[in-house]
C-alpha cells in the first residue's frame, strides 16, 4: 500500500507509534480519559493477527494450512471468517481480489484492514469516539480530529516522492491506498500472475476499512477499469493517479468524502 498520513498533527491526546505484521502502525486518540490501555489492548490483537495470518511465520494458521497440516475444521473462527469473505470479495470482484494471486494462499489483501477496523473498534470499547489507526498508510478514522474539524489524511503522490496527490477530508472515514510506490509490485492481477499496468495509485474511501482496503486492491490490480468498478459500489469513492501522471476520480470524490486531488 502507498503510503498516508493523518494530518495535521495533534497537540493534545494520546498516541503511540508501534511495528507490527512488517509495518509502522500509529494509534492517534482525541477522546480526553482514553489512553495506554486501550492503546495496549489494540496492539496486543494486531500481534495476534499477525501469528495467526502471516505468511511470513512458519508457525501460523495460515502457513500451516497452506501446507496441509491442518484444516479448515481445525482453524480458529477468525481465520473461517476471513477465508469465506475473501472468497465473497472474489466473486464480487470478478476475481479481481483473490486470496491465490501469488500462486499460494495469502489472505493479506483483506486481513490488514480487518485488522485495523477491529483495533479502531477496540478503542471504541474503550470509549474513545475520536481517533485514527494508521497501518502503513491504511486509515480508519472514528469521530472528528477536534470540535468542528473533520480528519485530514493525505494521499502520498506515487511519481512524486515526498509530495501529495489529494488530502481526503471527512468524519469517520476509512481511506485506503494502493500502489507500487512503497513496496513495490507486491500486488499481482489475478488473472495473469504479473504487476498490473495503467495505474500508479489508487485511494478508495468508505466507513469500514476491512472491505475499503480490499476494493482497493481489487482496483489497482484492474488498472483501467478500476473507475467504473468504484462507480459502482454504493458508499465508497476513488481517486486514481495512472502511469502517465494523469488523475481521476469518482462522482461521489468531492461530495461523498471532501477529498480534493492536485
């Protein structure tokens, strides 16, 4: 995923910077009373999610399951949950997000936003109705930044290093990016095995990050159909930057999210 960031910086509130599943997650909580503890129960559940989900560990469900040492019986609920929906986005999508893309079973399109929106809802629990969880430029935002000032979290620039295509402005939004920029062609198209073409970035914003983020890797890898595809999703817009530079965006862009491009 490209990479965002929630601006502008807050001068009151508690926040924490922590790494986890191989990036950089930021907790930034407004909600007066509402600190280290939900911040420690939020961080403990993406360290959770990380041994159950990571194909990078040998020892996760995951992995294991991949290697049929168990089976889908013997998985926890989570891991049945997050398999069934993949395959729901997979028809969806018309094989546009798939949990098979790399040749090998890899749910990670769908579980990192999950796993963001759920530590958003822990916080929740916590009380907290104003913050944002930040998972390597993946956001889920709950209530304002302050009274009267909606969140503001800017699109990285995908040809421009160290600039911004857009800022997408809004009150508990869910923003996700996806692009090649900062991690290179980790996203395949399904259908053929290799890096999409046709688009550098696209940034797709709804109210729940779990599907947002998979909408968005289901646009990126179908490159120049991927404005139609959003157009068509009831609730969710897009913002896209193609190869050559050139944006677009979705009817729903300015209205819908007071995202602004350029």
């Amino acid at each position: 995923m490209t990479s965002a960031a929630t601006l502008p910086r807050p001068t009151a509130g508690y926040r924490r910077v922590v790494e986890c599943m191989g990036t950089v997650f930021s907790f930034d909580i407004r909600t007066p009373g509402v600190g280290a503890a939900a911040v420690d129960e939020a961080e403990q559940w993406l360290r959770d999610v990380d041994a159950t989900f990571s194909t990078y560990r040998a020892d996760s469900e995951i992995s294991r399951l991949e290697r049929g040492e168990i089976t889908m019986r013997q998985c926890s609920a989570d891991v049945r949950t997050i398999l069934a929906e993949c395959e729901h986005l997979a028809v969806e999508t018309g094989g546009w997000f798939s949990m098979y893309a790399t040749g090998r079973l890899d749910p990670s399109g769908l579980v990192k936003g999950w796993a963001i929106e759920r530590a958003s809802d822990i916080l929740a629990r916590h009380g907290s109705i104003a913050h944002s969880v930040n998972g390597g430029g993946d956001v889920q935002c709950a209530g304002d930044a302050a009274v009267g000032r909606p969140w503001r979290t800017g699109i990285a620039h995908p040809l421009l290093p160290g600039r911004l295509a857009g800022v997408v402005v809004g009150t508990g939004l869910a923003v996700a990016t996806s692009g090649s920029a900062e991690r290179g062609a980790h996203v395949l198209d399904p259908h053929t095995g290799r890096p999409p073409d046709g688009l550098a970035s696209v940034t797709v914003v709804g109210r729940r990050l779990a599907y947002t983020d998979a909408y968005a890797t289901a646009a990126y890898a179908m490159g120049h159909g991927a404005q139609d595809f959003v157009e068509g999703l009831a609730g969710y817009a897009a913002f896209g930057v193609r190869v050559d530079g050139a944006m677009w965006c979705t009817s729903g862009w300015g209205n819908e999210t007071g995202g602004s491009a350029g």
